[in-house]
C-alpha cells in the first residue's frame, strides 16, 4: 500500500537479482557465439599465450552479452508481447530499464576497452562493430522495419569467429571471412525455420518477420535457398587448400544432412505450428550443424599440424 502511494519516479530501483543480469546476456544462444570465437580462435595459424586467448574469448562473451542486454532494453515492449519473451526481467517486471542500459552500456565499453589492451585495436574494432551492429542497425534500425531484417542484421552474429582469428593474428584472412560467410548465409534458414512455428508471437508483436509479411510458402522457399550458398560456403575452405579432408568431409557430410532438411522443409505443406516438424528438425539441427563444423574445423586443424 505504501508503495502504491508513492509516484513510479521516486519510487527506489527495482533489487537487481544476478540471475537476471544472467538472463540478460542471451546465455542460450551466447553459448554458440562464444564457441564459433574459440574456433575461430583455435584455428588461426598463431595461437597467442593461454591467458591472452583466454582473454579474448571473454571479452567476446562479455562483449556479446552487453549487446544482448542492450536489445533487451531497447524492446521491453515487444518482448511483453510475445508469449517466448514476456517472462524476461525486463517485460516481466523484475528489473527497471536503467538498470539494464547501465549494463549493458558499461559491458560493452569494459569488452572492447580489456580487448584492445589484451589483444589489438583491429579485434578491439571488430568487437565493437559487431556490438554496434546487432544493436544499432538490427535492434534499433531494421527489426520492426522490414523482413529482411535477420539478413542484414545477422552478420553480427557472424563476427565472432572473425574476431576470434584477428585476436590470435592481428589481421584478416580469407578463412576467417568464410568463417564469418558460413554463419551469414546460415541464419536465414536457422531463423526463418524457427520463425514458421513462432509466427503467431510476431504477428502479435507486428514485427515484420517473413512469414508474417509474405507468408509461410515464401518462407520455405527462402529457407531452402540460402541454405544453397551456406552450403557452398561450408564446403569451399576444403577445394580452396585452406583446411584438410577432416574438415572437408565433415563440411560435405554436415551440409548434406542440413540440405536434406531444407528441401523438406521447401516440401512441407501444414499452416499449423504444432504439426510443423521439419521446420522444427532444421532449426534443431541448425544449431547443431554449427557447432559440429567449427568443432571439424578446429580438429582439422589441430590433428593435421
Ligand atoms: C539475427 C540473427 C538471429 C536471430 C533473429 C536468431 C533468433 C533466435 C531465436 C528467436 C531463438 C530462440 C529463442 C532464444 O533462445 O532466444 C534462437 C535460438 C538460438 N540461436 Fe539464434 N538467432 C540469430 C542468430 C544466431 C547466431 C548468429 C547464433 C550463433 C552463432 C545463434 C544461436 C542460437 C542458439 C544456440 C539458439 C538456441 C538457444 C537455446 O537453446 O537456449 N543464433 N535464435
Ligand atoms: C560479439 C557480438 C556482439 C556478437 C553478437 C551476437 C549476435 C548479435 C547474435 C545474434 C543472435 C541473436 C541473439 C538473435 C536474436 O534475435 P532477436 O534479438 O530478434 O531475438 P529475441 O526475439 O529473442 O529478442
């Protein structure tokens, strides 16, 4: 009762709960994010000492997570009205927005500060672009502005193994920009596939997500062909003498399956979320596919040397 009484601008801040400054950095897909960077780290040609690389990846995984508190302050609104996204500290009422922004802003400047002293200006420059991007231009920019959204968006999702490369080698190779290529041409389909059996969350949230703005056949479509130049792209370091067979089969195998799921997903026919299980096996198998490659990768590299 008293706290009623009093206006919501006086009223003391919101307890900050760890598990909720936790819950803001996106942990579940961070993990895939922070293991592209270790291997995108581990297969550079140079390893820099344990504690340097050890370093780096936290600056990445840090640097990620401030980016994912950022978006998380920024869309409060949206995320309440989404079924996947209202219990989040924010739209859930467990954090006010200060606290978040704070975060957020104060993680992204200690990532990119302790990245440059530890490693150099270029990884430093790439963390924070890749920060800047998800959050400017993909949260801020293109989300509630058009489908094409993820496609632009995404490529900051694609950063970190480039980042990983650079901090081991202070510069940029054409291995590392395929590494960062695979993963911009596979979150289309890792995302559209998802987005086919969640729809409806967007449409309450008018967020012009493709199937919500061209519909769920249109979407299929372009699930099946950008998963052609992932594909590509997955397999090229292999023809191009820039890894060895281990990767190169592993690549071929992998993407063979991913292709395999894409055309049924391209064959699939229902309108209903709940029955929609071949969009539901790719965006499984999407996360999977991800880490088997990189983990190829890295054996590739480490068995051969
Ligand atoms: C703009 C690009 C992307 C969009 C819109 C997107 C969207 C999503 C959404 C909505 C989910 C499901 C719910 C969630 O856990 O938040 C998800 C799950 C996931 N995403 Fe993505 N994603 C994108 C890019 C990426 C990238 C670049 C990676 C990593 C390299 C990634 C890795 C994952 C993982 C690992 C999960 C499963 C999370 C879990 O099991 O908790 N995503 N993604
Ligand atoms: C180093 C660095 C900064 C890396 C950034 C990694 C990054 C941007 C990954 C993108 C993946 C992601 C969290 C998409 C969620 O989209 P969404 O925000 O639309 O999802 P939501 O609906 O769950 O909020």
């Amino acid at each position: 009762m008293l706290v009623t009484s009093i206006p919501l601008s006086s009223q003391q801040a919101l307890p900050t709960d760890w598990r909720d400054l936790y819950a803001l950095t996106k942990p579940g897909v961070m993990k895939l994010v922070v293991f592209t960077a270790l291997c995108g780290l581990l297969a550079a040609p140079v390893m820099p000492p344990l504690v340097i690389g050890f370093t780096a990846i936290l600056c990445i995984a840090l640097g990620a997570g401030a980016a994912g508190a950022l978006n998380q302050w920024y869309e409060a609104d949206l995320d309440a009205k989404m079924r996947r996204t209202a219990k989040r500290p924010l739209p859930a009422g467990r954090m006010d927005k200060q606290t978040a922004l704070h975060f957020g802003v104060g993680l992204s400047v200690f990532s990119v500060v302790l990245m440059e002293l530890a490693t150099n200006w270029l990884a430093a420059s790439l963390l924070a672009a890749s920060i800047l991007f998800y959050v400017l231009v993909y949260t801020v920019w293109l989300k509630r502005r058009t489908a094409q959204n993820i496609v632009i968006g995404g490529a900051a999702g694609a950063f970190p193994p480039l980042i990983g490369w650079v901090a081991a080698t202070g510069q940029v190779s054409l291995l590392p920009v395929l590494l960062f290529a695979i993963i911009f041409l596979w979150t289309p389909p890792h995302f559209w596939a998802l987005s086919l059996f969640v729809r409806s969350d967007y449409a309450a949230a008018n967020v012009p997500m493709l199937p919500v703005t061209a519909g769920v056949e249109a979407t299929r479509r372009q699930v099946f062909l950008y998963t052609l130049p992932m594909v590509a792209a997955a397999i090229a370091p292999w023809p191009l003498g820039l890894t060895g067979a281990i990767y190169g089969i592993a690549a071929t195998a992998l993407s063979a399956a991913f292709l395999v799921l894409a055309v049924a997903v391209s064959r699939s026919r229902t309108t209903d979320p709940a029955l929609m299980k071949a969009e539901k096996r790719l965006f499984a198998y999407s996360i999977f596919y991800l880490f088997a490659l990189f983990t190829a990768l890295v054996a590739d590299r480490w068995l051969i040397a």
